[in-house]
C-alpha cells in the first residue's frame, strides 16, 4: 500500500487559500461601498470584487469537495480520505475507473486532475503538489482499463500534433 499527502504548506494553501485572499478583496471594497453614494462609479469595482469573491470562494468550494488529502494506491484500488469538513472516505476501483481528466492526463502542466468512477458515480480530484503525484500518475495510468488509457494518450498525443504543426508552420513562414 503506498500512501500519496501534500506537503504542508499546500495542505494549508488548498484548505484555507481563500481566507487571506477574500479578507484583501473585502478591505478593498468597504472604501468602494463608502463612498459609492457620492459618485456612481465606485459601483464598478463594487461589482468587481463582489465577482471576484464569489468566484474564488465557488472555486475553493468546488475543491472542497473532490480533493483528498490522503490517497492509498495498493493493485486493486485508491482509498481516498481526509476529506476538508467531511469525514468521508471514497475506494476507487481501477476497473471502475471511466476518465481521467485534467492536468497532465489533458496535456498541461499543472491543474487539478480529475479521476471519476462510474460505478460509484463518484469523482476525485489532486494536484500535481501530491508527494509523489507522478507516481500516482504512473500507477492510475498503468492500472486503469485500457479504452481510459488511450483516450488520455489520444488526448495528449492530439496537443502534441497541433503544436507540431503549429511549429512547422512558422518554421515555414521563417524561410
């Protein structure tokens, strides 16, 4: 059984990462609500920041939800606990696994990657910040079905094409 944690400090950023950055945008829009009855236009950043709250906290929220802090891989399955305000505790068969998405799986360096279970109707998510995170990659790669595995390499090879393409190009337009 092998056991995949984020170190410390990425624990905190992914727990608590909105606290510190809502408090800032809140400090900046008391001055605009102030002052929003003397001139109108303060209703601009007024609505600006209200966005931008919303829209991180939604994002944390959604982390909220699928990101575990601690996932054991043995053959068989991922067991996914530590869950932030749950105590709830997800096994992932590797047969019942139906994408992986995100991140490396979609051809991109970092974002949060997503594994979803079918038959559990369940999805999780982890950051390439996991001690390890390549490990896992390695493991969920190698043990998933294989319709899984070749839509994550057609999804990779596809972005590998068009750049080459998109090089040969302006290798072209160069001479």
């Amino acid at each position: 059984m092998q056991q995949f944690t984020y170190p410390y400090f990425y624990k905190v950023l992914y727990r608590y990462g909105n606290i510190p950055v809502t408090v800032i945008l809140s400090i900046y829009l008391v001055p605009s609500v102030v002052y929003l009855d003397k001139n109108l236009l303060y209703l601009i950043p007024v609505v600006l920041l209200l966005l931008m709250i919303y829209l991180l906290n939604k994002h944390y929220l959604n982390l909220y939800k699928i990101i575990p802090y601690k996932i054991e891989a043995d053959d068989e399955k991922l067991i996914c606990t530590d869950f932030l305000f749950s105590r709830k505790e997800f096994t992932i068969y590797f047969n019942d696994i139906e994408s992986l998405t995100g991140g490396i799986f979609d051809g991109r360096f970092s974002g949060v990657m997503k594994v979803c279970d079918r038959k559990n109707q369940v999805c999780i998510g982890f950051f390439n910040r996991l001690r390890n995170a390549d490990k896992l990659q390695t493991i969920l790669l190698s043990k998933v079905p294989r319709k899984v595995y070749d839509d994550v390499v057609e999804r990779v090879g596809l972005k590998t094409k068009k750049e080459d393409k998109k090089r040969t190009r302006e290798d072209n337009k160069k001479k």
